[in-house]
C-alpha cells in the first residue's frame, strides 16, 4: 500500500473529476485517491468510481469541513503516512502536487500549504478578493505568530500526527483558516510554497466579488472567539505518539 493518499471532496462536480482523477494519475502514477461526495446530486460518484477511486458517498451534503474530516478519518484508519487533500473543481493542478509531497519530506513541519501568493505563481484575482484575502492574511499571520499569504487555500499535504488531530477535531465553518489557527495553538507548524493555481474546469466558484471580502470578516470574527476556547491537550502536538 502507498503510504500516501489523496483526499477530494467534492459536490456535484460530475464534470471535472472524471478529468481531474486522469490527470493525477498522469502525473502522479500509482496513487491511492478518496474522493469524498458530500451529497451531491449528480454522477460525481458513478464517475470517481469508474477512474477507480475509492468513494466515501455522504448521505446528506454536510459542507466541505466534514467531507474533508471524513477523508482524514478514511486515511488514518487505513494507516497512511501523509495525506494530500485538493478540490475537485480543477483548481489545484496535480502537477504541483509532488511539489507539496517533497517540501514535506526535507521539513520538519505538519503541513505544507500551497499559495496562490509565492513564487511564480501568477495568480490573478480581482481587486475585491484580492483585498480581502489579503485582509485575512494580516490576521492570521498575527494569530498564529508565523507569516501567512494564503490563508484560504486548500491545497496541502498534512503529516500523520496531524491527521490523528484533524480526524478527531477539524472546522465546519471556515475549514482553512480555523484549521490553520487550531494547529498552532495545538503547537503544530506550517509551510507555505508557491504553487500554480488555475480557473475552474467546469462550474462557478461559491464565493463572489464582495463574497470575499464578507467571508473575510465573518472569518476574522469566528477567529477571535476561538481563541477564548481552551486548548484541548489531548491532541496538542506533544501528547501525540511517534508511532500511532
């Protein structure tokens, strides 16, 4: 068995992740791929099971945050070492996906994010959604004391420790951003790279224009209440096993 997987939530993409599957494989070759259907409504399921992917079909659609968590708990039961979560709307290229895979390797860090916003990445935006990524930016890097550039992005790789953590506590709301601030208060470390995003294959982005910039201050108000929460230390990086 691979000791890395792919997790992809996905709903009603019947359109992208028949392609999408093709091109991991064409970029990553033998690679064990869970797709998770959060409910959807269309063939996503009928066309990730004919690209052999295992399907974890939700029974209702419960939002991306527990799709993704249901993709941790898949993986960490089935004793993967890393795990590499992408869209499935056509936006995160699996040609970056080794990128990810290899930073994680030479760094001593529990996830590895890629950004719109490093390197040579290019990424266009317009100036609305620009500016309230950036806003969330600002914020997080205050939050958790550590430069961040793109604090929504959900294309990264997490180590086993941080998988046991996200398989038992992982954010319903705002996934991205809490997830990045419940990790560092848990004292679990990050890694941005620069990455190539690209539009959509197929479908409409959910956030737009000034979507973005609400959902950035919605965001930063949930964010400040977290903090008053306790830190659990069941799961803090220190309690947690070399070996689970």
């Amino acid at each position: 068995m691979n000791d890395t997987a792919i997790i992809i939530p996905c709903y009603n993409e019947e359109e992208n992740i028949g392609p999408l599957l093709q091109e991991i494989k064409a970029h990553i070759g033998n690679v064990d791929i869970v797709v998770i259907d959060d409910g959807s409504r269309d063939t996503t399921s009928a066309e990730a099971g004919n690209e052999g992917a295992v399907v974890l079909q939700l029974a209702h659609n419960i939002g991306v945050g527990g799709a993704v968590q249901a993709g941790f708990i898949y993986c960490f039961d089935h004793g993967y070492r890393k795990v590499v979560r992408i869209d499935g709307d056509g936006q995160h290229p699996p040609a970056e996906i080794g990128k990810l895979i290899t930073t994680m390797e030479r760094m001593d860090v529990d996830i590895v994010i890629g950004s719109r916003f490093l390197g040579d990445g290019h990424f266009k935006s317009t100036a609305i959604r620009y500016m309230g990524i950036k806003i969330l930016a600002s914020m997080m890097s205050i939050i958790c004391r550590k430069k961040v550039t793109d604090p929504t992005s959900g294309f990264f790789v997490v180590s086993r420790k941080l998988m046991y953590y996200f398989s038992r506590r992982y954010p319903e709301d705002y996934p991205e951003p809490e997830a990045l601030a419940l990790l560092r208060r848990q004292g679990y470390d990050f890694h941005e790279i620069g990455v190539k995003f690209r539009p959509r294959l197929h479908g409409d982005s959910s956030i737009r224009k000034w979507g973005t910039f609400y959902y950035a201050l919605k965001v930063g108000l949930a964010l400040l209440v977290g903090r008053a929460r306790p830190v659990d230390g069941r799961y803090a990086r220190h309690a947690i096993q070399d070996d689970i």
